[in-house]
C-alpha cells in the first residue's frame, strides 16, 4: 500500500515537473537515470509556471495534500510569494460518501434507537463536504421544541489515510531536508510535523465542540464587542469524536461580495468589526479561532447598517499566555510609531530570540525591511505581511519557532486579506492601533493595578487569617534552623582542633623515635632513648585530650 502510494506521489512530481525546482548538482544520479527512463511521464504541463504545476500535483494528490498545501500557504516565510499565492487557490472540493454510510456511523455514535427517537428530516444528501468530513441537515426535536442542526460526519476511515500520507510526506521531507541547498532553513520535517499535530487535532470533533463552546461563551457576555461575533450552539450531549451535532446557522458567505453589496451592507463597518473580532479573540480572550478562511466565515446581513459575523468549524484554535499577549501588542504599538529599537528589546526580552543578541544589530535589520514599507500609505500596507517580514528578520538570529505566533500571523493573514476583500480602503492599521493602544494602557496603567487588587481581594480575605500562624512557623523553622547551625560549626570546631593535635602528636612521635634512634646508635644511651619516649608519651596523652 505504502509502495503504491510512494509511486503515485512520484508519478504526478515528474508529469507536473516539480524535480526541475531541485537543483541540478542537487539531483543524485539515481534519479536523473529514473527521470529519463520514464521520459514520457516527464513535465506534462509546461505551459504553467512551476507555482502552478506545484499547485496543480497537490491537488491531484488528494485531500490530504490539499490540506497541507493550505497550511504551506500562511507559511510566507518558508515559501516565495508565487507559490504562497497559488496554494491559497486550493479549494477543498471532495467528493461526498454515501448518505446511508454517514447514518451507520452516526448510529454507532449515537445510538440507533436515540438517533431516530431525536431526530427527524435528516437529508442523507450532504449539504457540504470537504476532506475530513461532510454535513448533513436534519431537525432535532427535544424538550418539546424543534430546532434545525447540522450533523458533521467524519470521512470513515480517514485517520489511517492521514497517518499514511504523512508518514511519506516525512519521507519526502527527508529527501529535502538532504538535498536541497536550502533544505536546513526550511525545516520540512518540523513543518510536517507541524501539520501533523493539527489535522490529527481536527479528527476529534469533542475537541472542536468544546472549542466552539468556549469561543460562544467568550462572546456572550453582554459586552460591547460581543455581539459582532455569533458561533453556533453546540449540542455536545449527541456529539462524540467522530460525529458533531450544532445549529443550523443561515448567513451570506463571505466572499459572496457582490451579494453583500446587493443588499446594501455596510461593508467598511463590516471589515472594521472583522479586525476588532480578531484583536479582540486574541488579546481580551487568549483564545482566538486560527482557521478563519472564507468557508468557514459568514455573515450575517439580516440588518444591513449593522452586519455581524458568524464563525463555524473551531477544529483549530490558538493561544496566548500573559507574557506572550503583552510582548506582542508592544510590539504591534511600537511597529505603528515605527519605534525599531523597541521592537528588538521586547524580542529579546521575551526570549523570542537569543539573550545574546544584539539589540543594534537586530534593530538595523528590522529598520532595513520596514522602513520601505512604511513610505507607502498606511492603507497599502499589509499588517501581515509586516508581521511575516519581522518574523523572517528574528529568524536570521536564531528565533525559534514559536507555534502560537504562527497561528496568529497565519489567521492574521485571513483576516486581513477578506478585510479588504469586503472594504479594499481597509486600513487595518488605523482600525487596529486605538485598539491595541487601549489595551496595552488597560494592561500597565492604574486601572490594571486596581483590578488586579480587586480579583485578588477573596484570596487574601481567605489568606489573612493564617498569616500569624505562617510568620510564626517560618520564625520557628528559622530558630531551628540557627541552632542547627551554631551546633554544627561547633562540631567542625572540635573535629579540626582534633585534627591539628592529631597532626602535632604525629611530628612528635616521628621526633621523639628519631631522637631515640640516634641516642642508641651514637651515645649508646638506652636509658635516655627511653626518657625521650616517654616524654613523648605523656605529651601525646596530654594533647588528645
């Protein structure tokens, strides 16, 4: 089966052409003799450019790959812009399964007798299918009301597909890694890896709903943003791993433009609300939706002057801790006021790049790239093509990999480019910098410190009382351990007198047995030789004393 596959993959490289991007000192000899043997495989399409050949052999490759070129096509770092923009063009259009195979499954998650108990007009026709799973509607009737949902299928089968297909991408990452002059900065096998942990995430749909639950309670707090974001209700009593039960949501796709237009939307106010979701996920919440592409963004456009959003699909979501949150909205304040200096301390402060470096190096190198940026009008630059660009700077010294702000740049990247998909006068940063500003003042400034005193208040309420009793015992712990001390260095005291009379008694009885010696060789003396022992006799029992 590997085999097979191993040999389909490389199949579609030669007939797209793509061993003509390894250079030719780095092709071994094998395969220049393989490339010309099958000669008539060879480069099928060469009226493409080689993006897209390298788009077109994923596709062909299947949804897996599909998946993964995806993914590739955030990692602007890793790739050239061409290719970037070509794998952003891969459409997860994936032929349906069966009806009747999705209700086998979702009778063995469920419960058959459950299943046709609660629910009713389920459509064995699939109202969407994509590469891990496919949906279908149906109305679930409980607690005497009826409400329509979707039930979201797992491919059967698929995770043994996944697990394969990944196994000879790491192969290939290999190959790549070896061959390929700039195969160490690309890091393929980290970057499979990378794709690994995610789709396997994705696989289990209990993850995802309880992903979907906390991102609704985060927006349902009757805050001032909340309402700008709707996720659909999850009914995780009939969800398991491989089956999603959630309402039905009715909303106009994203990039259904001319729709939205048609309706009179207010689109500038609609791709403002969309930056201040973003920032809002990410720095009022920490949790922030990391797969935000036009399929699994709607709107909802029931009033026109006040459109909101509607996010499906939570499979992957991102992070952020304290530290990480503060660094990178300083960063962010400090890119708009074009401060380099601090945006490499808050890189080395953050630990985000070496201790080492050096900050007037590194802060050349950020000026070097974003200081032609900046001569275009706000409006004309890309906030995440900035964030790439700085993200590729900290590389060249040494920054790791960090998984969270890969996450962000990529979803970043999503937001920005239907920003202005709905509102091309999109200027994000305008839209973005009051926001962060806010923030990082509500973070560092008074109100913060009052705030933090007042969450901690029922702490120290409850603490107080046991103060007295923990000041005692660490002033107790203390005399002991004082004590401890003046016995113990009392002891060293009385062993290294002891060790001082021990080395004099030994030079006395070497003496007093050389002088003894000599009396009996040279006076013929034993009667002094036995004095003069036994005056080193009684000193030596006077000194162990």
């Amino acid at each position: 089966m590997r085999s097979l596959r191993i040999y389909k993959i490389v199949k579609t490289f030669l007939q797209y052409g793509l061993d003509e991007l390894l250079p030719s000192k780095a092709v071994p000899w094998y395969v220049k003799v393989l490339r010309i043997s099958i000669f008539w495989l060879h480069n099928k399409h060469k009226d493409k450019t080689p993006a897209q050949r390298f788009r077109l052999a994923i596709e062909s490759l299947g949804p897996v790959f599909i998946k993964f070129g995806q993914m590739l096509s955030t990692r602007r770092d890793l790739l050239p812009e061409e290719f970037a923009r070509e794998l952003a063009l891969l459409q997860d259009q994936v032929p349906p399964f069966g009806g009747e195979q999705a209700i086998k499954q979702i009778h063995a998650a469920i419960g058959k007798d459950i299943f046709e108990q609660c629910f009713t007009d389920f459509d064995v026709k699939p109202l969407a299918s994509a590469s891990i799973a496919q949906v279908h509607t149906a109305t679930l009737n409980d607690d005497q009301s009826s409400t329509e949902v979707v039930i979201k299928v797992l491919r059967p089968g698929i995770e043994k597909t996944i697990v394969a297909d990944i196994n000879v991408m790491l192969m290939f990452a290999g190959i790549i890694a070896k061959w390929l002059p700039d195969g160490k900065r690309l890091r393929p096998k980290e970057v499979v890896n990378e794709y690994r942990k995610t789709i396997l995430d994705e696989l289990d749909l209990n993850r995802e709903a309880a992903n979907a639950i906390q991102l609704k309670r985060n927006f349902t707090q009757g805050r001032e943003q909340d309402h700008h974001l709707y996720v659909p209700e999850v009914y995780s009593s009939y969800s398991h791993k491989n089956v999603l039960v959630m309402e039905r949501i009715y909303g106009i796709g994203v990039g259904e433009v001319e729709t939205l237009q048609s309706l009179g939307v207010d689109m500038k106010l609609l791709a403002e609300r969309g930056v201040e979701v973003f920032f809002t996920q990410v720095f009022r919440d920490s949790f922030f939706h990391a797969d935000m592409h036009p399929g699994n963004v709607f709107v909802n456009a029931t009033n026109p002057a006040d459109p909101t959003w509607i996010a499906i699909d939570c499979g992957i979501v991102g992070t952020l801790n304290k530290e990480d949150k503060r660094y990178l909205a300083e960063n962010f304040v400090a890119f708009f006021n074009r401060d380099y200096r601090k945006v490499a301390e808050l890189h080395v402060d953050s630990g985000w790049v070496p201790a080492e470096t050096s900050v007037d190096e590194f802060e050349f190198a950020i000026r070097t790239v974003c200081e032609p940026i900046f001569n275009k009008p706000l409006a004309e630059i890309s906030f995440g093509q900035v964030l790439v660009n700085l993200f590729n700077t900290a590389r060249r010294f040494n920054m790791e990999v960090q998984p969270q702000l890969v996450l962000l740049q990529k979803t970043l990247l999503y937001i920005e480019g239907l920003g202005r998909q709905l509102y091309p006068q999109l200027d994000l940063w305008q839209t973005a910098k009051p926001f962060l500003e806010n923030w990082v003042h509500e973070q560092m400034g008074f109100k913060a410190v009052f705030t933090k005193v007042k969450d901690n208040l029922p702490f120290w309420n409850e603490k107080i009382p046991e103060i007295p009793d923990l000041v005692y015992d660490v002033l107790q712990t203390t005399k002991d351990a004082n004590q401890k001390q003046t016995a113990l260095l009392a002891e060293l005291h009385a062993q290294q007198q002891r060790s001082t009379r021990a080395i004099v008694l030994a030079i006395m009885s070497a003496g007093a047995l050389v002088a003894a010696t000599l009396s009996m060789i040279y006076l013929a003396q034993p009667w002094s030789a036995l004095a003069i022992v036994a005056i080193a006799a009684i000193l030596s029992k006077s000194l162990l004393k």
